[in-house]
C-alpha cells in the first residue's frame, strides 16, 4: 500500500506541476500580448500627436513665410526686385530638386548601389587624414616616390590615367564652351583702337 500511495502522490504532484506550468505559461503570453498591445497603442497616439503637430505646425511655418515674403514685396525698388526674382526661382528649383532626388533613388536601385560599408571608407581615407595630421611621415606623397610608381605602371594603369585625362579635359571644355556662349573667345567689348 505505501508504494501505491506514492505514486498516486507522485502522479498528483506531476499533475499540479503541469497544471502550475500550463496557468504560468498562459499568464505570460497574456502579459506579453498586453504588453504588446500598450506598445502599439502607445505607439499610435504618438504618432496620431506627431501628425497633429505636424498639421498644425506646416500652416503656421508657411503663413509666416507667406507673411514675410508679402512685407518684403511691398519694399520696393532694388529690394523689391531681388525678392520678386528669388521668388520666381523658388518653384522650378523644388521642383527641379524633387525631380533630380527622384532620378538618383531610380538609378541608384536600378544599378543595384550601396553605399560603402564604414571599414570601407576607412581604408581609404585613413592614410589621407595620417598623412595630413602628420605630412612628415608621409613618404608616399614624395615627388621621388610619385616618379617610381609612373616609371612602374603597366599599360592598364597608364591607359586609365590617360582616358581619366581626356575626360577631364574634355568636360572642362565643354564647361568653357556653355560659360562663354561661344566655341571660341569670349564675348566682350569690341577692341578699341587708342590712338
């Protein structure tokens, strides 16, 4: 008898044990799920509030713009004039903004970039910012070391310093051509013969 009793206390105690377990188990996630929904109320009216500011805040922000730019106009003059014109840049410039921000995120997906990691940048800028904190111990920017890396390059490299060249020669070119409206000269006052 006092076997059969034991294990009917056994059987009892494992019983209540997992009962205990199960009511504990419930009881948590309970409380995790509480938990979870005080967050994203929480959450919600921080944003509903955020929204609310926002809303109110853009109106005011730009009716005082709007305010500033009316007393501006009413100058005149010079002043008046300069206001008027920047003015008048404000819309194509956003716009133009908005469009050019537009374009780079579709390229930049488009050719799947990534910006580089920061041991990345780091490995390249490290002995740039070395040798500016101390360009005495920089013995890589020599006139004799920069000869001994020409005098080492193979045709790959040589070839890619000169297209690099012409590039550059070439956009500086066309630069020159827009800044002066012309292919050749600038324009400018005719010569006047002192005599």
């Amino acid at each position: 008898m006092p076997v059969t009793a034991s294990r009917a206390v056994l059987r009892q105690s494992q019983f209540l044990t997992r009962r205990t377990a199960v009511r504990h188990s419930s009881s948590t996630s309970q409380a995790a799920s509480k938990a979870s929904e005080t967050a994203s109320s929480t959450a919600s009216k921080a944003q509903e509030g955020l929204s609310r500011v926002t809303s109110s805040a853009g109106p005011a922000i730009s009716n005082a713009a709007q305010g500033l730019g009316n007393t501006l106009k009413k100058v005149g003059g010079r002043t008046g004039k300069v206001v008027s014109f920047i003015e008048s840049l404000i819309p194509p410039t956003l716009y133009y903004s908005r469009v050019g921000l537009e374009l780079g995120k579709l390229v930049f997906r488009g050719q799947n970039m990534t910006p580089p990691n920061l041991a990345t940048f780091q490995s390249y800028y490290q002995p740039l910012l070395n040798s500016l904190r101390n360009p005495a111990a920089s013995s890589s920017v020599s006139p004799q070391s920069i000869l001994a890396r020409v005098r080492n390059a193979d045709k790959k490299q040589l070839a890619l310093a000169g297209v690099t060249a012409a590039e550059v020669i070439g956009f500086f070119t066309v630069g020159e051509i827009i800044g002066r409206f012309n292919i050749v000269g600038y324009r400018g006052e005719p010569a006047h013969g002192h005599h």
